[in-house]
DNA sequence: CGGCTCTTTGACCTAGTTCAAAGCGCGTGG
DNA sequence: CCACGCGCTTTGAACTAGGTCAAAGAGCCG
C-alpha cells in the first residue's frame, strides 16, 4: 500500500526536510488513517462540509475554484508534507475542490482531532500555525508575481518554485517531472495556455531547459533564475 | 484615548459583528496594551523579528512588500477587527510591512501569549484558525480576480468588498471614506493607476456610485454587482 | 501665493489574448 | 501491428485591454 509511487521516483513518504512534515505526520501512526486516491479523484469539492485537514503523504493534487464562466481555476498545487483542507475553517464549508494529479496518499485529521493536538502539544501548535502561515505568505508571494511581472518572469518563477520545493522533499532540483498539465499551469500562474506555451519553447531555445512532455531538466539555474526577475536588458 | 477617531463616522471600538472580534477581543481587557498609531507610522517591517500579533481596534492599515524594482505593492488592507501579523509565524520573520491609513489602535498578543490562549481556550483556537482560513480564502479569491477579471470587474469587486466589510462593521454598506490612496488600491487590485481612475469616471458617468476626494456613494449596487460579474454586453 | 501630493484625462503602444489549425504521443480496437 | 481517435501541446496571425508617457487639474498646507 505504501508503495503505490508513481511518476516521481523516490519514497517520498520518507522525506521529512519540509518543515511541517515532522511534528504533524509522526503523530499519524497510530490513530490516523492513510488513504490512497488515484489520478483525477477528488478529496473534497467546494461547497462540501468541513470535517477534516489532510496531510499529503505521497503524490500531487492541485486545488481549484470554479470560475463564473464555469472553467477550472487552479489555486494551488500540492506536494508531500504540505497540509490541505484548511481552508475549510473559515465558514466549515470547502471554498475550494482539491484533485489528485497522480496516485496519492494522504493522512486524515479530523477537526476534533486537530483542537485536542492543539490544546495538548506546543509542537502541533507551532506546526499548523507555521503552515497555515506559509501558506499566506507564498499566496501573497504569488499576488506580487501575477500583478508586478511579466508572463517569462512569472514562468521562470513557477519553474523555480517547483525546483526548490522538490529540493526542500530531497529530489533533484533540476530534474523532476511535472504532474500536471499544461493547461493547470498555465491556469494558476495566470495566463494563456498559448503564451505558457510559447515561453516554454523560448526557455528551451536559450538552453536554459529542455521540456520533453512532463519531464523538465534545468540546464542554467541561474539563467532562469535571471528571468524570473526583472528583464532589464530585453 | 480611545476617542482618536479619524475619517469615519462611528465608534468603530464597539462594532463586534466580525467574528474575530469577540473571541479575541474581550480577551484583551486585562493584560494585552492598546497602543495608538497615527496616519503613516509602522507597525512593523519586512524582515522584522516576529513577536507577537495584533489586532485592529480602531482605524484602518495597509501590508505591503518591496517589488525587485523597489517600489511598494499593496498586499492587503485591514479594518477594525482583523488580525494582523500573522505572517510571521512562518519564519519568525515578518513578510510584509504594516502601515496605518489612519489614526488607529491595535492590541497586541504576543507569541506566548498566543500559545497559551492556544492551549488554554477552544474558543481561541477556533477563532485564530478561522480568521487565518478567511485571509486564506481571501487571498484565494484576489488570485481568482487577478488571473480572470478584467479592470472594470476587479474594480466592481473592491467597492463591494469594502462594501461587504463596512456592513459587516455596522458602518453603512453604500457610504464610507477611503482611508487609502488610488495608488494603493491601484497596487492592491493590479492594475496602474490610469486605469483605476478611468473605470471609477466611468462608473460615475453611468451613475453607479459617486466618489468625491475620499468619500464614495454607492448610488446602485445592482449595477455594481453586475460590474463585478463578467460583462456580457460590453 | 507657491509648492506640495494626489488625481484625472488624452494619445500612443505593447504584451498577451484569442482564434484557428496543425502536430504529436498514446491507448484502443480491429 | 497498424490505423484511428482523442487529449494535449505547439505555432502562426490578428486584435485589444490595459500600460506608459506626458501634461494638466485640484485640494491642501505652510
């Protein structure tokens, strides 16, 4: 059961560098429940009652919100350690719907569960406060992104951003493939899948990656990194 | 003391409507210090050591970051009620910066205080989670507008959004006074400056709303929300 | 009154969207 | 094993929303 691993190589479940992975999942053994999900289920669709947050143990899953013309908008992508459903204490109703990429495992948490952690253990306490936090913090990272920069700057930052969280789980930062489709991330970094497409094709053209279907390889971090910020020179 | 009340008309002190402000609130007769800041001053740095959270009792501030090109970018803006600071949990460092718009006093928890509160109170545990949720949820929505609305919905959206939060504070939901610049509601929703000013000329030549320096009539909210939506017929 | 800051308005221009079509990898079924 | 269809991706060409630049109002304060 443990070894269902798709797409990404390594036993991811046993990386523990994400900050949050520690405190919240060693608490997982005994009572918590592990559940598999394959590709394209869904752990929660917005709207649904709140009953528990969920830690990702293994896999990807991004989360989305409908638009007003009725397509999907990608809020968010999601890899081992990270914490999701949080977003259900505001008003105890999911504002969000959260879809796995690939086969996935995730440990549950019930609401009960989480105010007994949080009277009984500091740990706990600094632990879900730290990733709710981080959360805030990279959403305002990413409203800067989509209203200061440009679409190769904000390209070259997701790029970037999925490098160092697969380095901070102990993968390779420069090798690793992407889970999900073109079409998802075009939608979360904001803007035409076309133009995505066509900053990609750049990227490659300069030697600073090479995209062949899902699997990226950086070939010039700090050239990326150069185009993530602002292009003065262009 | 507590009657240094700026630009708006009531006494903001005793609005309690908004969910946060009881439960966190009441607590604060006793130990937590009020303090008083004027237009301008700073309540704390990007980069500043974390040490507590504070929470809005009277007036109204702004977050912002620095942009790579050095100039500021509005991340947030904050009423009587809300809870500020909490993007220090993350790194114990603060994220953004916190300016006041106007007069304003604040209560400060600091971080011990906020971990016993954590451990001793359910009520506090629920109400610092659901009011870190709401800026998440918040935030989710701001991304939402940014990536999928065009200038004259995001507009709409602001008005209704301070509309919404005004009523929620008992103040008038079709009267109130900005208490920000153009240039920080411009940085807020993404958009230059120009183009804010020509969107509200246009609501006010269609008769939507009126704004005279600071002050903003909304004289028909119907078509205001319909603004918000997607334009159909433009 | 002069010098601020903030705001509005106009004219031009570009980044990125939209529309259309072709390419490509993959699974299925014959 | 190949052909077909399907989902995803790339590429091209035309269009436009909104940004940029420039300059003129309009409150405000010493």
């Amino acid at each position: 059961m443990e070894n269902v691993l798709p797409l990404r190589p390594n036993k991811i479940e046993r990386v523990s560098a994400y900050q949050s992975e520690d405190s919240i999942a060693t608490r997982s053994n005994t009572r918590n429940s592990h559940r598999i999900y394959q590709r394209k289920q869904v752990l929660y669709c917005a709207g649904d009652v709140f009953k528990a947050v969920y830690q990702l143990r293994s896999g990807s899953a991004k989360a989305s919100v409908c638009t007003v013309n009725g397509d999907e908008h990608i809020t968010d992508f999601f890899y081992p350690g990270d914490i999701v459903g949080v977003d259900g204490f505001d008003s105890f109703v999911h504002s969000q719907q959260l879809t796995f990429l690939e086969t996935s495992s995730v440990v549950c948490y019930t609401e009960r569960e989480i105010d007994s952690l949080l009277a009984k253990s500091e740990a706990f306490r600094s632990s879900l406060l730290r990733a709710m936090s981080h959360s805030l913090v990279r959403d305002q990272q990413m409203l800067l992104s989509l209203t200061n920069c440009c679409s190769v700057q904000r390209v070259a930052q997701f790029i970037l951003s999925l490098s160092k969280r697969f380095s901070e789980r102990r993968c390779s930062s420069v090798e690793f493939s992407l889970s999900m489709t073109r079409t998802d991330i075009a939608s979360y970094i904001g803007m035409a899948i076309e133009t995505l497409s066509r900053v990609l094709t750049a990227f490659q053209q300069a030697n600073i990656l090479s995209i062949k279907h899902r699997k990226v390889v950086i070939n010039d971090l700090d050239a990326l990194r150069a185009k993530a910020k602002v292009d003065l020179f262009l």
